[in-house]
C-alpha cells in the first residue's frame, strides 16, 4: 500500500514538474517586438529596442507570425501619423489569439509620453473601421496608446464589418487615451455590431478600464451586443451626445448587451452621461456624471428610456446605485427628458441609493415600465419637479459648491434609509475618487450608526478616533 501511495506521490510530482517545464518553455518561446517611427526601420529583425520595425504597415503585415505570450511594444514619445508617407490608414489586429496567462500583448517601451497615431491626415480611413481595429481575435491586451484626430472609430473592436460574423473576446484596452474624433457620426471607442446580422457575432468579455477618452463628436464609448464585459476607472468628456452608450439604430432592437459592470467612472461635458436603452442584467455603479451641455435641447445623467414601441427591447434588470450626478441642467428647448436619472418603456429595475444635487429634475417616470424600485436616493436643489419630491431640509453636504457631497455629522439623512439587505449593502467612504488614478472605498451601510443613509455615502466621522478596521470593506483601485 505505502509502495502504491509513493508511486501515485511520484507521478503527481512527475506530472507537476511537466506542466511547470511547459509553461517555462511556453514562456520562453515568447518573443518581444519594438516598433519606432523615430529610429526603426522595417529591414530591421524588429526584435530587440536597437533593431526595431518602423512602420503600421510593416506591423500589419507581421500579424499572423504573433503568437501566445508575444509583446508588440511601441516606442514611447514616438508619433506615427497615419495614410502619409505610405503609412497604413490603421493598425490591423486580425486574427491572433493569446491564451489564459499567455495574452499577445500591444504596449510601449522607453519613456517618455504615450505612443501616438496621429489619424489628422487619414482622411476618412476605411468605413467604419477604426484607427487601432480588431477582429476575429481572443486573450488580447493593448495598453498604453494615445490615438488622436480620427476622421472614423479610434478603437474599434469587432463593429461594423461584413459580414459581421467576427469574434473579439477577453479584450483588455487599458491605461489609453483617445482624444478629438472629427467626424460626428463616429465614436471614441465602439465595441459590438449593432447591425441585423449582429446575430452571428461573438463579442463577451471585454474589459475596458483605466483609459481617457474625450473630444468626440458623437459617442465617446458605445457598446452593441457585448457579454459579460466591463467598463470601469475611465474618464470620459467632451462628448457632444453621450459618454458611455449602449444604443441601437432603428430597426435593431433585438440584440441587447448583456452582464456588464459600469463602474467607477468619472463622465462630464457631455449630453447624456449614460445611455443604456438596450443592455439588461447588468450594474451601473459608484459613477460619478456632472456637467451636461446641451444636445438637441436635451441633456441627461442615465437616461434608461427604452423604445416606445416595444418596452421588452429596453432597458430590463438592470441596478442602478451609489451614483452621484449633478448639474444636469443644459437645455435649450422643450427639456423632456432632461434629468439626473430618466426611466420609461423599460422592465425590472432597481435605482437606489444615489445622490442627485442642483439637476434640472432629480428624475423623471415616462411610464409604460414595469417593476421599477426607486428608493434610498437622495435629491435636492432641481430646478424643476420630478419624479420624487426633493428632500424636504438641507442635507447638509460638506461643499456641494466645490462638488463635494459628503455628509456633515448633522445631517438629516443619516441612519434614515430602508434597509434593502446584504446584496444592495455597499456605498461611499468619503475620500473616494473617481475615473483614472482613482480609489472607490466601498463599505457596508450597516458598519456606522444604526442604520442606512440616503444617498451614495456612508457617513462616517474621519476627525474621530479611527474605530477597528470594519469587515467586508472593499477598495477599489487601478491595477
């Protein structure tokens, strides 16, 4: 028996000891590539910082050579101005594929400013094609890139191609910026098709954090038919219609995205912050949305309004809490749905626990819904009725003039909201921020006082003596 246990001991040693040699020369087989526009050169072998490649073109026609593990790494303080010279109009990232622990990974070298394609000059590129593209690929991360001026999408991941039968999955765009899109039908970033034939695409798991996207003259991110994915620490503005956007054209409401986490972002200037009129099962929270301008004679926080004709393609079983919203208040004309928090044509949501200050409305009920929860949230100084009632008193923030809605140790709302259970339990740590470089401390409504606040925060008395570090404290911060 001891002789069987010992030879059963040795073949799991045996077998541990190859998949360890394995992974090291998985590993090892890995190969790093550089690219510089300012000292590469495309005869170069492009594998080492002294024999980098030097064009877009050059990299697209080495894509299919990249394999798991591989690094493609660009030469930081180097701008490639794109459709000039013999440049390409985009970068091309088709068909590779990574694996678990093993991702092709697209970053930067050296020091310096971020990468930049500089798309001025691509005019108006390949039809709705973006400036960095992807398609038919899986276990991808691409950090680190700066794309300026496009005329078309400047990330683009899976949109908008025939015949839209593409895969993207486990995606990770992270740590870059997109700055000024020229063209008012295109977005920042766009991921997913929105098209009839979006039926036989495959686009889940695409992980969106820590970028800058600003200057769009349309949407800054859409996302259409995307699964299970996240979109969180980003921050979003100047955005001429809406920052983060999960809307259909006409005639393309049966496809809805679905399971995705909306987190931590910082949205500002733009006309709608959030706009989810076709995503369902998913979570909008600890956002912060202020600063609307006007589009169209409207502007809106979360604009959950579904489609009137048929309120089963709109918004369904989404949670929408600990956000806080304020100034929502451009409108030049009519002002219909101009709110912090608008619902209407939608099924099954809970909205609770956010804060609303000095909106044009708090909310506003367009009807036609079902199964909507509004509770816990905290409204005060809207310009006009909405929804629900302001809170009747002052609720004592810290400084909302200097946007700081902490609550004062006087404040009516503390210890003054229902109890929704341990599912819906967490709010604000006052010294959270938001977006970028952020950190959302998140804790439990029942580890101070003796019951739930109103609003996004939780308050608690920082001059005091530090009490024994609570439990189920959770703190969210950049990777």
């Amino acid at each position: 028996m001891n002789r069987e246990r010992l030879q059963r001991s040795f073949s799991v040693i045996a077998l541990v000891i190859i998949l360890t040699l394995a992974f090291r020369v998985s590993s090892s087989l890995a190969t790093i590539y550089y690219v510089s526009s300012s000292s590469g050169s495309d005869l170069n072998n492009g594998i080492s910082m002294s024999s980098p490649w030097k064009s877009i073109s050059k990299l697209n026609s080495e894509m299919a050579n990249f394999k798991p593990g591989d690094s493609v790494l660009f030469q930081r303080g180097d701008t490639w101005e794109l459709a000039t010279g013999g440049e390409a109009n985009s970068l091309n990232i088709y068909g590779i594929n990574g694996s678990s622990g093993n991702e092709i990974t697209f970053s930067s070298f050296g020091t310096g400013a971020r990468p930049i394609f500089d798309a001025t000059n691509n005019g108006s590129g390949v039809a709705w094609r973006g400036v960095i593209s992807f398609r038919n690929v899986s276990y991808i991360i691409f950090s680190g890139i700066k794309v300026y001026n496009s005329s078309e999408n400047a990330i683009d991941i899976c949109s908008w191609d025939s015949p839209c039968d593409d895969s993207c999955t486990y995606v990770t765009v992270q740590d870059c910026e997109v700055d000024t899109i020229r063209r008012s039908a295109f977005q920042g970033v766009y991921v997913g098709h929105g098209s009839a034939a979006a039926g036989a695409q495959t686009v889940n798991n695409i992980t969106f954090t820590e970028n800058i996207v600003h200057g769009s003259g349309h949407n800054c991110i859409r996302f259409q038919n995307v699964q299970n994915s996240e979109i969180s620490k980003n921050t979003v503005y100047d955005c001429s219609h809406v920052g983060i956007d999960f809307n259909w054209e006409s005639g393309w409401d049966s496809y809805s995205s679905n399971n995705v986490s909306i987190l931590y972002n910082d949205i500002s200037d733009s006309g709608t912050g959030i706009y989810p009129n076709h995503l369902d099962n998913s979570e909008i929270a600890y956002n912060i949305i202020y600063d609307s301008i006007d589009d169209a004679g409207k502007s809106g926080g979360i604009n959950l309004k579904g489609e009137t004709a048929n309120k089963a393609n709109g918004p369904d079983g989404l949670t929408i809490y600990s956000n806080i919203i304020w100034d929502i208040d451009a409108c030049s004309s009519g002002c219909s749905e101009t709110s912090a928090i608008y619902y209407g044509y939608d099924q099954n949501l809970d909205i609770y626990n956010n804060t609303l200050y000095s909106n044009y409305r708090s909310c506003k009920d367009a009807g036609n819904h079902d199964t909507i929860n509004y509770t816990n949230n905290l409204a005060y100084a809207s310009s006009q009725s909405g929804c629900e009632a302001d809170y009747p008193s002052d609720p004592q923030f810290v400084n909302p003039g200097a946007d700081n809605f902490k609550l004062q140790s006087t404040s009516p709302v503390i210890d003054q909201g229902s109890d929704l259970g341990n599912g819906l339990s967490y709010g604000i740590l006052p010294g959270s921020t938001f977006g970028v470089g952020g950190t959302v401390t998140r804790v439990d409504q029942d580890h101070f006082g003796s019951g739930w606040e109103i609003g996004a925060y939780v308050f608690y008395d920082e001059s005091a003596e530090a009490p024994d570090p609570p439990t189920g404290l959770t703190i969210i911060s950049p990777p």
